[in-house]
C-alpha cells in the first residue's frame, strides 16, 4: 500500500477553486490507471493482509521532521 495524504488546507487556498479541479483530475487519473487499486485503508485491512511495522518514518514537506503535530 502507498499512501498519498496532502494535509495542506493552507496550500489549496491558493489553487483555483481551492484545488476542487487539481484534486480531482488527480483522482480520476489515479482511479483510470490499469496498475492502481484505490482503496481506504479499514477496506485494505479487512482484506487480512500481512501488516507490518515500519522501522523508520520521514516526514515530507512542511511536517515538522519529528510529527509532534500529530
């Protein structure tokens, strides 16, 4: 599974149409792909796949490096 999470509400103000257009051309070619899958993640764990825990995290973008934040 790889996950794309775009946590920038600050960001999208700044896109036309607070990104309603970006974000959804990008689904869509996302969903329209022949080797991608979309699926959430309680629908992907259902599916009893082997979960395993990551050894290392790194932050992108403006996170602050350490995810205090969260």
């Amino acid at each position: 599974m790889v996950t794309i999470i775009m946590d920038a509400e600050i960001i999208w103000a700044y896109f036309p149409e607070n990104g309603y257009h970006f974000l959804s051309a990008f689904y869509k070619r996302l969903a329209e792909h022949l080797n991608i899958e979309l699926t959430t993640f309680s629908e992907y764990l259902a599916a009893k796949v082997e979960v395993k825990q990551l050894e290392k995290l790194i932050a992108g973008g403006s996170v602050i490096i350490t995810l205090t934040r969260w």
